[in-house]
C-alpha cells in the first residue's frame, strides 16, 4: 500500500470484509516490535435486510398492550384526535 500526502493508507476491501470494517468504522494503528498492527476499535457495517429482519423477530411479542385494540392502542399513544368525533 501506498501512504498519501495526508498519510492516509486504503485498507484493502478482503481485509475490511473480513474484519467488517465499514464506513464510520474506527480503527487505531500499534506499533509493536514487528511494525504496526491494525486494531478494529468498533465495527459499523451497513445493515443489511436479514440483520433487519432478525431484529424485527426478535422484537415479536415484546409489547403488550393489555388487551386493546390497534385504534385504542393509537389513541393511548397520540391522544384523543379532535377532528373526528367521539368512539
């Protein structure tokens, strides 16, 4: 790898993959008695369908709304709605 004027390195794209290195990823450099070694400090990947929809199953039947109805349920959460009249 080539360093830049700014001495910015590129992380080739098998490593990054392999280490799930993604934008707003953080990454530090040790020096050690070999060199330097690239430490991952955190990992951000872009979430992708399946990480989505893993969350959503994980989250089913996490709410329990005691009962009510999807209306009421709205109603509990936003307020009565004055532009309609009573229930």
């Amino acid at each position: 790898m080539r360093v830049t004027e700014k001495g910015q390195v590129t992380i080739p794209k098998d490593i990054r993959d392999r280490l799930k290195i993604g934008p707003g990823s953080e990454v530090d450099f040790i020096a050690d008695e070999k060199g330097a070694r690239l430490v991952v400090l955190s990992s951000r990947t872009e979430p992708s369908q399946d990480d989505f929809e893993s969350w959503l199953g994980s989250m089913s039947g996490t709410l329990d709304t005691n009962g009510m109805t999807t209306d009421k349920f709205m109603e509990w959460l936003r307020g009565p709605r004055d532009d309609i009249g009573p229930h």
